[in-house]
C-alpha cells in the first residue's frame, strides 16, 4: 500500500472485500458515525481497541493491519 492518509486505506480494503463478499458494513461493527466521518474524511473518535476489532472483523492479513493502524495513528496525531 502506498503512504495513504487512513480513510483512502481503510476504503480501499473494505470496498474491495465487501466488494467480494468477505464482509458487511453490519459485521464489521463500526457505527453509522465513525463510518460516515471516514467517508467525508474527518477524524473519527474510536478507541484503539474499537478499532482493533473493527479491523479483526475484516479479516485482514496482519501486514494490512499494521498498515491501518500505523496510518490511523498517524492521521489522528496529525
């Protein structure tokens, strides 16, 4: 993966796996707001342990997860 800000990352996985099935937006178990803040590209206020579980449900390999949360903390110190 390229140096994405988060939601670019977060979107490219999750479309690409909803896109196949892997998941739904309803199993990944992140709220409404979270999701929608993502989509507008505004910081989201997740602990980092919501977020771990979110990206556990997405069965991602553990480079993409260490990927996302690498970019995460990045972008919400920023």
């Amino acid at each position: 993966m390229e140096n994405l800000k988060f939601p670019a990352m977060f979107f490219r996985i999750y479309d690409r796996k909803t896109a196949s099935g892997e998941i739904t937006f309803s199993r990944i178990g992140i709220s409404k707001s979270a999701f929608t803040a993502l989509c507008q590209n505004e910081k989201i206020d997740m602990t980092a342990d919501e977020l771990s579980s979110v990206l556990a449900k997405m069965n991602l390999s553990e480079e993409e997860t260490e990927k996302l949360l690498s970019a995460y903390k990045e972008w919400i110190d920023a």
